[in-house]
C-alpha cells in the first residue's frame, strides 16, 4: 500500500504549487512530484509536526542544501 500525502494551504494553494513539479517515473508511469524545496517549505508548515514530519524535514534540508551547491 501507498500513502500520498496532501498538505494544502492558501499560501500553497495547487494553483501556486503546480509550477513546481517534477515529472518521475513510478512503475512506468509518469507521476508529478514537488520539488524538494517547495516539500521543504510545505512541511515546515505543518503545526504540530508529527515525529516523521520532523525527520522530513531534517532530510528535505540536506537534499536542498546539496542541491544548491
């Protein structure tokens, strides 16, 4: 089985995230992902954070941070 999860704000409406997808291939199919910054953004959001949001985080941070060097 297979969680999506769906984290909407005003400020993070789909209108403003759809500009920043990624297409990836899952299975053979090709499914749009937000970026790893946007996810950042995202879970930073979350209030309270759950454990695993709080481990996201930590991790989405490191993928940003290697990504702009």
């Amino acid at each position: 089985m297979r969680h999506i999860d769906i984290l909407l704000t005003k400020d993070m409406s789909y209108e403003v995230l759809r500009n920043h997808v990624e297409v990836r291939v899952l299975e053979g199919c090709d499914i749009q992902i937000l970026s790893a910054k946007h996810l950042l953004k995202v879970k930073e959001l979350i209030d309270p954070p759950r454990d695993k949001d709080i481990l996201d985080i930590s991790t989405l941070r490191k993928i940003v941070e290697q990504a702009d060097d």
